[in-house]
C-alpha cells in the first residue's frame, strides 16, 4: 500500500486502540470487529466470538493447518483459533503497536507455540508464495487502496485449494446523493479507509484473479445490533472526546473515529453499503 496511506492506518490505530479494547473489546476475546449476532445472542462479547467461530466454520479450520490472518489487530480471531483449533496462525498488520499486544497476550494466553506475529503490509507480504491453508481477512480488507492488489497477494499466498474469507463492508449504492456522500466520507476519514469496494465488483475480483466456489453473502443483519449500539455510544462520546482534544488530552484522530461511527449507522440503514461475506477457493 501506499506509505501515506499506511501511516494514517498505523496513527489511526495507534491513536485508537484504547477505545477498542476498553470501550468495545475486553481481555476475553481482543477484538476489533462488529461481531455477528442472532437470536441466542446474548452481547457484545458473545457476538464477537460468534465471528470468530462463523469465519473458521466457513474456512473449515483443520488442526496443524497453516492459517493468515491478514490484518490480525492485537492477536483476538488468531489467537481464539489456536486456542479452539490447534492451526498454526500468522498474524500480520502494518500497526506494530498491535504486534507487540498481540505476542504479549498470545503469551498469556499460552498460544506463543501456534501463533506468530509480524509487521508487514497485507498488498505485499514478502512472505513465500503457497504459504498456507487458509486465509481470512475480518475487516481489514477495506484498508487496501487497491482491493484487487489485496486479493492477488491472498491468492498467491494460498496453497492450492486453499480457501479465503473476507468480511467487510461493501458499497452497493451508486450515484450518491449529497447526504450519502458526507457519511461515506466521514466514514473513510474517520476509519483511515482508502475507499470501500463494490459488492459486485469485489466478487469479480475474485473471479478474474482465479478463485473458484466463489460465494458471497449479504450479512447486515448480522451486525446491525452492534451498528446500533455503535452509534448510540458514539453520540455519547464524542462531545466528551470534543472536549478532551480541545485540553489536548486525546487526538484529533479519535474524535474523527467517533464522527465515523456515526456514519457506519446511516450508511447501513440507508442502504448506501453492506456487511459482506466472500469465501473463495484457490
């Protein structure tokens, strides 16, 4: 990626992961994501291990099988697989604040011997190529400037019949009114996005690039509880953060995580994007 664009990413998580880890995540399962909800969910915590579980379901996670998360955050989704598992799991972020989290608490939890943490750019790991079984990518793919570029690295890094899953968000929406427009880009300052990709021009990607058993689910209703909530808190907080920046106690950067909070909530309910889910086959 681009070394302005990956600077953004690594101050905005820099600048935010206190947030994520005590206002939305917790020492239990160290994540950094919507999670997916349903009817026998009872929070917060049990919706994000529900992802956890969904996307290794999906990829059909053996033990002893080599598995990428490209865009591990602090280790949660890499290290609850080795925990439940048994795989070999490579994390990798351009963040290195997450990779030094993230080897502290795969220690603590005592998965040091199956995970692996290391700083690298997911568009170009330099990693070998047919390194692993499985890849996911939970709500990371939508840092690449380049989606396309992304996928070439997954696919090249896949064994053959290996299998990839991506969960994020997608835009199905054209020609955006003025409205829509304002949330898209407060969002994308807000979450250092490059852009989101299309619903349909991802699953091309994917097609063009050589995946096969290619399918894709529209899954909003699996994270629109946390969407709510999200949104609800964040119009909490950011007159506080407004305040808090202004006696230069936080950044700028999270007060503009707050505005993007907001924005994922309309963007969703007006139907501007979905929360998309990819599974591919080398």
């Amino acid at each position: 990626m681009n070394e302005d664009v990956n600077a953004k990413i690594e101050k905005y998580y820099d600048d935010s992961t206190f947030f994520y880890r005590y206002l939305w995540g917790n020492k239990k399962n160290l994540a950094m994501h919507f999670g997916f909800w349903d009817k026998d969910t009872k929070n917060l915590n049990d919706s994000l291990i529900n992802e956890n579980r969904y996307v290794a379901k999906a990829l059909e996670i053996k033990k002893g099988e080599k598995v990428l998360d490209a865009g591990c955050g602090v280790g949660g989704t890499a290290i609850w697989i080795a925990e439940n598992y048994g795989s070999d799991v490579t994390g990798i972020t351009i963040t290195g604040k997450h990779i030094s989290l993230a080897k502290k608490y795969a220690k603590e939890r005592e998965v040091s011997d199956l995970t692996k943490f290391e700083q690298r750019d997911f568009c170009d790991t330099g990693l070998p190529s047919e390194s692993f079984d499985k890849i996911y990518s939970i709500e990371s793919a939508c840092h690449a400037i380049d989606k396309k570029v992304f996928l070439k690295e997954m696919f090249r890094l896949l064994k053959k019949s290996g299998k990839l899953t991506v969960c994020d968000g997608f835009l199905v929406k054209e020609n955006l009114t003025k409205k829509e427009t304002k949330y898209y880009n407060d969002l994308c300052v807000g979450w250092a996005l490059p852009n989101l990709s299309s619903y349909t021009k991802f699953e091309s990607d994917l097609d063009e690039l050589g995946f096969r058993n290619i399918k894709s689910q529209v899954a909003t209703e699996k994270v629109i509880k946390s969407s709510d909530d999200m949104y609800k808190s964040s119009k909490f907080i950011h007159p506080v953060l407004v305040l808090l920046e202004k006696m230069r106690l936080t950044s700028k950067t999270n007060v503009l995580a707050e505005v993007a909070c907001q924005a994922q909530y309309h963007i969703f309910k007006d139907k501007t994007a979905v929360y998309g889910i990819f599974t591919a086959e080398k």
